[in-house]
C-alpha cells in the first residue's frame, strides 16, 4: 500500500499528550496519528452517509413528518403521571 505524508500543526498541549500516549504504549506518534484520523474518518463517512440516506427518505413523496410541537409536548410528558405515546 503507498503511503503519503500530511503535515499537521497542533498546539503544543496536544503534542505532549500524543508523546505522552506514545511513551505509555510504546508506539510511534505516527501510528497514534493514523489510527485517530481512521477513526475520526470512518465516523465522520458514516454520519455523512446517514444524512443523506435520510434526506433521500425525507425527499420521496410518500414521507410523513410529525410536527416539532408534537415531539416536545411528547419529550415533555416523560417521567409524568399524564406521559404521553409517542405521536405517529
């Protein structure tokens, strides 16, 4: 696999503590690196793809929405005597 080089400017808090997990656990700053941007990546891809798979939902014609006044009289209900079911 090829490999590029990016090059970051972090404070300098943030340095320390990477050398200082780099210490603990015996693995090279670039390694950390890596494994921080894969997983920031991966969730920011996965968020990315949920929105749009739910836009696409929203944009067919056959979507229903409930009414933001419905939801917060629900979330209101929460935890009282009178707790409402969720609206449909």
């Amino acid at each position: 696999m090829r490999t590029a080089t990016i090059t970051v400017r972090v404070e300098e808090e943030l340095r320390d503590r990477i050398e200082k997990i780099s210490r603990a656990t015996d693995r090279p700053i670039s390694y950390l690196v890596k494994r921080a941007l894969e997983q920031v990546i991966e969730q920011e891809e996965w968020q990315i793809g949920e929105i749009q798979r739910r836009i696409e939902l929203a944009d067919r014609p056959e979507a229903r929405f409930i009414s933001h006044e419905d939801i917060e009289a629900w979330l209101k209900s929460w935890g009282t005597r009178r707790e409402r079911k969720p609206p449909k």
